[in-house]
C-alpha cells in the first residue's frame, strides 16, 4: 500500500464508479422505480464518509494496520454495492 493520497484516491474512485454505474443504470431504465437504486447511491456516499474520517484519525498506533483494515473495509463495501446495482435488474 502506498499512502495515505492513494488511499484517498482509491476510496474516491471506487464509490465514483459505482455512483456512476448506478446513475448508468437509471438512464438505461428509465421506467423502473429509482428507490432502490438512490438508496445504493446513498449508501456509497455513507461509506464514503466513513472511511475518510477513519483514513483522518490521527490517534491511530499502527498506522500501517489501520489503513490496511480500510482497504480491507473498502473493498468488502465495494462488492456489496455492486452486487446491490447488479440486483437491480
């Protein structure tokens, strides 16, 4: 893992595509009830916020473990919103 920028940067993208992918969905079908497709987006934004103000704790010991555990945390939250978007149909 390289640093805490990446980090950012990794949580940035991640949600983004799967924000975008969301919103791909909706155009894609427009006659299909959006509730469940605005409440994955609702969700990324969640996650989002989470995980930078874990990413900004400064009062972590091993540094080296906790972001470990985010890029841990991102990439099981990750696949779940996409399975969520996948769901969609």
């Amino acid at each position: 893992m390289g640093n805490v920028r990446d980090l950012k940067k990794d949580i940035n993208y991640v949600l983004g595509d799967i924000i975008e992918a969301v919103y791909i969905w909706e155009y894609n079908n427009t006659s299909k009830d959006t509730k469940k497709s605005e409440a994955i987006i609702d969700e990324a934004i969640e996650t989002f916020d989470e995980l930078i103000v874990k990413v900004n704790d400064k009062k972590v010991e091993n540094k080296k473990a906790h972001f470990k555990a985010i890029n841990a945390e991102l990439e099981t939250k990750g696949r779940a919103l996409i399975e969520k978007i996948n769901k969609l149909g």
